[in-house]
C-alpha cells in the first residue's frame, strides 16, 4: 500500500468526536465498561466524526460505513475530503461504537430509521442538503437516505454494495441464499440463536473475528471468512495479523467493538423483513419512488467475495444519473486502495461540479 495521508486513531487533532440526540436517539457517548450482561435498551448514543478545514467549508459530505466497520473506516478519506473543502461527517451507525444499540427491539436498526436519523443530524448541523457516500451495509443505508429524502442528497456515493432497488416480492434469507450462494453468510451473522454473538464474548473474540474478516490469514495462507459458508471461528486464533490495519488500529477496533458487543452489527442482518415491509410505501409510487433522482457515483470492488460484476447492472434502469468506476481490490477497497479511490472521489466530484461550491 503506497504512503497516503490518514487519520490516526489514538490522537488526531483534525478530527472532533461529537454527540447529538436524532429522533430520540443520541449520536456519541463516553466510553462504557465492557459488559455483555449489561441491559442496554435504554441506553441512547449515537456518535460521529466531524472534520472541517481550518478557512470554512463549502460542501458537508456524510459517510456511512459498513460491516463490520466503524466511523474510522473512513480514516483514509477524511483528510482528502476536507482538503477539497467538505465538512466530513463519519457517524457510527446504531449497534457500532459510540452509538446507541438497543438490544431488545430491532426498529432503530432498519433503513428508515436510519435515512431519517441522517437527514434530522444533518439539520441539526446547518445543511440543507448534503453529499452522501456509503461502503457495504452503508451503501444501503445510504441510498435509502436517497430514496425517503430526496432532496435532501444532491450526490450519493456506493462503495462495493450498489444500490439494489425495494422489491414488491419479499425473499426470505434462506431462499436468498439458495439463488445467490455467496449470500449464504448471511444465515450465520444474523442466526436468532447469535452464532457471531456467542464467539465474540470477549475482547479476544472480537479481535479474532474482526481479524479474520479483514483479511487475516493462516500460516499456510488460509482466511476464516467464506462467503458461501460464514466465518470460521476455530480459525479465528490461528490467524496472522491482517495487513489493512496496524496494531493501533486494530486495537482501536477491538475497544470500540467491545462498548457493545457484536449483537447490533449483526441486527443489519435481521431487519431485512422489516425494512422490506416499509418500503412498501415507496414501491407503491412505482418506478418513481424506487429510482434515485440524483447524481450517483458507484464504485465497483472487483475482487469482492460476494458482488459480482452482474449485480451492478440490476440498478442501471433505476439510477438515470449513474457513474461506474471499478477498482482491482477486495470488500476493503477504501483501505486496500485509498490513493485510487480519492482519485477516483476527486474526479467525480469536480465533474459535478460539487467541489468549491457555494457555503451553506
């Protein structure tokens, strides 16, 4: 990996960590001592990044991570961005890091309650609309935010995931996973019995399995991730250190995953019903309400275990305004190339003309 600027984990002074309360739920919390026994229905935060340039902002871009991510995913765009003059807004999603995890209902955790966490933290911070990118379950995210506020995004951003648009036809994971096998992990990070849950207990847990999702592997050269099977975790001690993350920051994963466990990451995989049943409304309005309306950027990890390069093609007749690019790395694209990915961010936005537009 070629030398790039990026945000240091443990003390970056360009970079604010901020609490806000959106929709009764508050974005930032102090640190909680690691207690898996511990009820934390009622226990409300919702963190976030903020960066800005020293001479005032422009533009505000929000980025939204995935799975298992956390704000600091996007550690190699934050200072890129902002010295094209963004404000930079990284939120912790709801189940991850300094956010609320509610562990006793599954609503806070659906696209919907997200998109409109997103637009009300926005409002709360000035905007009156925002560019928005998303890596994995925060393409998702992000293109729902797309869908139930449109105008709200003038630019939406997908990194690996692309935008898959709500179907009138519910299919359960089960079947999902038999008509595209890569999915069948799926079944294993959002089992009701908490397989991912019952192995990651411990602080040595969750090392093992972040590790071995980010590309942590065997002497012999084997990972503990398959895609069509899940995470092996009688692999998981065996591994060598993954070369996407030094010790520092793989440290700040594991205590930042450690507030809460690993029960809220893997509700995204259990809200599928949910958030099918309330884009239903969207559905109803026919191609209209199931199409992105503004400019979308979509970036293609070609050595993805789960996306094919047919996948993007389904979202051609609903994004009218559409930019594919394609990078030669795995899911981890934003940390595998970064200096290709800012290039390829760079380009795109000067072409919308976004960068140095008018200060909100």
């Amino acid at each position: 990996m070629s030398a790039i600027d990026k945000i240091n984990v443990t003390d970056d002074s360009r970079i604010r960590r901020n609490t806000a309360t959106v929709n009764g739920k508050t974005y930032g919390a102090s640190f909680r001592p690691f207690n898996f026994w511990e009820n934390a229905s009622n226990f409300c935060a919702l963190g976030y990044l903020l960066a800005e340039p020293a001479d005032g902002f422009s533009r505000t871009i929000f980025l939204i991570h995935g799975f298992p991510d956390i704000s600091m995913g996007w550690r190699y765009q934050i200072p890129h961005l902002v010295n094209l003059g963004f404000r930079v807004v990284a939120i912790d999603c709801i189940g991850y890091g300094r956010s609320d995890a509610p562990k006793d209902s599954l609503d806070a955790y659906s696209y919907k309650s997200h998109a409109d966490d997103v637009v009300e933290l926005a409002k709360q911070l000035g905007c009156q609309n925002i560019v928005l990118a998303g890596h994995d379950w925060g393409s998702v995210i992000s293109s729902r935010v797309a869908l139930y506020h449109p105008s709200f995004i003038s630019h939406l951003i997908l990194f690996t995931v692309p935008f898959i648009p709500p179907s009138p036809k519910w299919i359960a994971t089960e079947d999902l996973a038999k008509l595209r096998p890569t999915f069948s992990y799926q079944l294993q990070f959002g089992s009701a019995d908490g397989v991912v849950e019952s192995h990651t207990q411990d602080k040595q847990g969750i090392r093992n399995f972040l590790n071995g999702l980010y590309g942590g592997a065997t002497p012999d050269g084997k990972f503990a991730m398959d895609s069509t099977q899940g995470f092996d975790f009688e692999k998981g001690p065996t591994l060598g250190h993954t070369r996407l993350l030094n010790e520092d920051e793989l440290n700040y994963y594991v205590e930042e995953y450690s507030r809460n466990g690993l029960q809220g990451p893997c509700n995204y995989y259990r809200i599928r019903q949910q958030s099918f049943n309330d884009e239903q409304s969207l559905v109803a309005q026919g191609q209209e309400g199931v199409s992105l309306k503004c400019p979308v950027l979509y970036v293609h990890s070609t050595k993805d275990l789960v996306v094919t390069s047919e996948m993007p093609k389904m979202m051609v007749p609903f994004v009218p305004n559409l930019t594919t690019k394609e990078v030669e790395a795995g899911h981890w694209v934003l940390w595998q190339k970064p200096t290709e990915v800012n290039s390829i961010l760079t380009e795109w936005l000067q072409q919308q003309n976004v960068v140095g537009s008018a200060k909100l």
